[in-house]
C-alpha cells in the first residue's frame, strides 16, 4: 500500500515539473530494429521530453511513460512480437502522459539513451535490449535434456603467447596437455562430449590468421565455442605470481550481470527470485525434464554455480588457493550466451605447485575432479527442476 502512496506522488511531482515545460513533444514514430541477441526500439519525438522508465513482472514488461506529450496522427498503437519484444501498446494514460508497454519475451538487460535533434529533425528516446541469461539457462537445461552436455575446453595462451614459464614446463604446453586429457574423460561419458578451442600449439586467431592481438584471440576463443554449440567453455590455465610461495588452484566465474562490458549504461530488468538455482517456468512445468530447453527455465548466475560443484571436487584432490569461485573480468568469462569458468591449475611460479602439475597422475586428478563436478552440477539441476 505504502509503495502506490510513493508513486502516486511522485508522478504528481513529475506532472507538475512538465506543465512548466514549453511545447508538448508529439511521438511521431516507432521502429525497431532486431538481430539474433538484441532489439532496439526508436522512439522519434518532435522535442526534448520528459519520460519515466520502470520495469514489471509476470508477464516481463518495460513500461515508458512520457509527460507533455501526445500521439501523432495515424500512429500505430499496437505492435506485434519482434525480436525479444512480445509486442507493443501505447497509450494515451490521462491528459498528460503517454504510456507505452513493452511486452518481452524474458529478463533482458535494458539501456535508454536521449538522443538530441540536430542533425536529425527528431528528438529519440532509443532502448536497447539485449538477452541476459542466455547461458545460464541453456546450461541448466541441456544438464538434465536428452540431449548431449558440449563443453569447449579452451588451453590458455599457445603459439606466440607462451604464458606463465615454469623452470621445468611453459604454461601453453602444460595446458593443453590437460586440456587433451580433459576432453577424453568427458567424451568417455555417455551424456557428455567435448571439442578442443585449440588442439595444438597454435594461437586462435578470427579467419584462421596465423596472427592477431590478444583482445582477438580472446574473443575467437568465445566465437569458437559458441559455433560448437557448447553449453559451457571451460578455459585451462596455470598461474604464475612474483610471490613464490604463493600457492593452490583458483576458479574465476562471472554472475551473468557482471557480464554486461564495463562502462554500458545497461541495467537488468530484474532479479528473477531463482537467484542460486534453477526453475522450470509455470507453462513449462508439465514438460518431461528429458525435453526441456533454455526456454522452459529461469536461471541465472549458473557459471558461478557449476564453478562451486567443480571446486567441491577439486578440493578432494588439489591444493585450492581460494574456496569459492572469484569474479573476474576476464574476456573468455564474459560472454551472456555461454556459461563459461576458467580455471588457474595452480602456480608455475612456486616449485611445490609445478612439480605437482607435471605429474600425470595429477593431471587426471584435476580433470577427474572437473567432470565429477559437472555430474554433481547436473544431479543438483534435475533435483531442482523437479521441484514444484
Ligand atoms: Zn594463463
């Protein structure tokens, strides 16, 4: 009751500031423009206006209400499902605001800009949309579907870019020597299978260049999971510190909304309440769990939750520098369309650490120790999914 309270008043406030405005700004146009992962909506003004956004649930709505102004003539008022925008109304809401609901097809990520006239003749209020949990909730569903688990292993660094140096072992060697391992065990699975980012001591370059900058690489590493299909990329390192007695493995995830790149302006809709686990969406929760997409889910965060069932494991096994997985910026965990963690072995820098790490035998424990947390990550989906 008390939050209407607010919000009543507040509009009265806003409503008063616009009466002082001059001319009353006319929405001349709608467009909007759509790819695969984003839709942008233009709004073109004749002027500068005042506009409130706020974001609803159930069904997932972006609502935009702007002050001193009015329709223009002949102006479609009802749009239909285009990219992630379900479909559009606008309304004329009292004599004083416009308002337009944004209907859309899940919790995206969200940014308004204003755009002054000058050169353009309009005024434009532009929202970007673009999807958020993508990853997540494709990880989730393809743990517990019929259909087969993809990991991408990438092996950090490789030819030009050797990593961290140990006395007796590079990194980019070490790690592909486990990530080859790794891709073993996890085809060895009937529900799993796994590809290479990189099979040999090559650096992954756009268009198979024999070379490119660091930034390229990083983003080829993403691309080449994504056309593999993966449901996860799991990215393989091994550390290295000035301190040498710095020792023990590290796992690095991203929470989905950190994945949004530094310095955007884009906001979350909303935090879904499933914020540690996973759940079958109402109109979905009928459907076999052997049948279930990405669609039929609400998830969110899961890089960091595979990340945990993955370290429970290897804490049996391996030295652990920290408990749980650290949020990182690192590019290959940023991507919102595939869970991604990366994992730091342990340090070529400390002797104790390298001389565990060449040891085959413990290179299967690690990655013994990663698809046992995968299988544990999956159980714990299926028993969440089930829940009612
Ligand atoms: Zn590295």
């Amino acid at each position: 009751m008390k939050k209407q309270t607010t919000f009543i008043l507040f509009a009265v406030i806003f409503s008063f500031f616009a009466n002082t405005a001059e001319s009353k700004s006319i929405l001349k146009d709608v467009r909007i423009n759509q790819s695969e992962n984003e839709t942008r909506l233009v709004l073109d003004l004749s002027e500068k206006v005042k506009y409130k956004l706020f974001t609803l649930n159930r069904p997932d709505r972006i609502v935009i209400d702007l002050y001193q102004a009015d329709l223009g003539k002949g102006l479609k008022t009802n749009f239909n499902k285009a990219g992630l925008i379900n479909g559009i109304r606008i309304a004329r809401n009292n004599s004083r605001r416009i308002r337009m609901v944004i209907e859309t097809s899940e919790i995206l990520f969200y940014r308004l800009s204003a755009i002054p006239k000058n050169p353009n003749p309009n005024h434009r209020l532009v929202i970007d949309l673009k999807k958020a949990f993508e990853g997540s909730k494709k990880v989730a569903a393809s743990s517990v579907n019929r259909k087969k688990f993809i990991v991408a292993i990438d092996p950090g660094h490789g030819g030009k870019d050797p990593g961290a140096q140990g006395s007796q072992v590079i990194e980019k060697e070490l790690v592909l020597k486990i990530s080859k391992k790794l891709k073993k065990l996890i085809d060895q699975e009937k529900t799993m299978s796994a590809f290479l980012i990189r099979d040999n001591d090559s650096f992954p370059c756009p268009d198979n260049r024999s070379n490119c900058r660091q930034q390229e690489s990083l983003s080829e590493r993403i691309t080449r999971a994504k056309e593999g299909k993966a449901d996860l990329l799991i990215s393989i390192h091994a550390d290295a510190f000035s301190d040498r007695s710095v020792r023990g493995a590290t796992l690095y995830a991203l929470s989905d909304s950190r994945k949004i790149r530094r310095g955007s302006d884009y906001k979350v809709m909303y935090r879904p309440k499933t914020k540690n686990n996973v759940k079958l969406k109402s109109t979905s929760s009928r459907k076999s769990l052997s049948r279930v997409t990405g669609d039929d889910i609400d998830a969110q965060d899961q890089s960091i939750e595979i990340g945990k069932h993955i370290l429970k494991e290897m804490k049996k096994d391996v030295r652990i520098r920290k408990k749980t997985p650290r949020e990182a910026e690192f590019a290959v965990l940023k991507s919102t369309s595939v869970a991604s963690v990366l994992i730091e072995t342990s340090y070529l820098s400390n002797k104790d650490d390298e001389k565990f790490l060449i040891n085959p035998r413990n290179q299967d424990k690690i990655v013994e120790a990663i698809v046992r947390g995968l299988k544990s990550y999956s159980a714990t989906t299926r028993k969440d999914l089930g829940k009612k």
